[in-house]
C-alpha cells in the first residue's frame, strides 16, 4: 500500500474480524501484530483467532512508513 500517512490515514481491519474465532472485546490488539523497518510497515493477523496456534500472515505491507511511527491506533476495528 503506498500513500499511507500515519496520523491521518486508518486502515479498516473490520471485515477482518468478522466470525467466531475473532470473539474478543479488543481484536486489534488481541490479534494482530505489526512488523517492519524504516521503510516499511508489515501488518500481521493471527488467522487461527482464538484458536490453540498462533499462525501470523501479512494483511497489508505500508511501503514508506517507518514502523516505528506506526501504532495500534492506525488500525480500526469498526465497520
């Protein structure tokens, strides 16, 4: 994804959530993981949810954004 501005861009994850192995009060920060460098921002979702394992996959790679101006708080959970 290029573009992304952090601190005035949301990437919406809702659909993501949808079904009962995401039940959480906070799937964001229950589920999803984020990774990455100074260039770029990989967002990581268990897809297993609530499930025994914890199986981590790219959802979305934010080419330009420096992972360490990139929080939780990008991310919403609302439809």
């Amino acid at each position: 994804m290029l573009d992304f501005e952090v601190g005035v861009d949301l990437l919406n994850v809702s659909q993501v959530f949808r079904g009962r192995r995401f039940r959480s009060n906070d799937p964001v920060s229950d589920f999803v993981e984020i990774q990455g460098s100074s260039r770029r921002t990989v967002i990581r979702i268990d897809i297993d949810g609530v499930g025994e394992s914890r199986e981590l996959r790219s959802l979305a790679i934010l080419k330009g954004v420096d992972v360490n101006t990139f929080t939780l708080d990008g991310l919403s959970d609302a439809s």
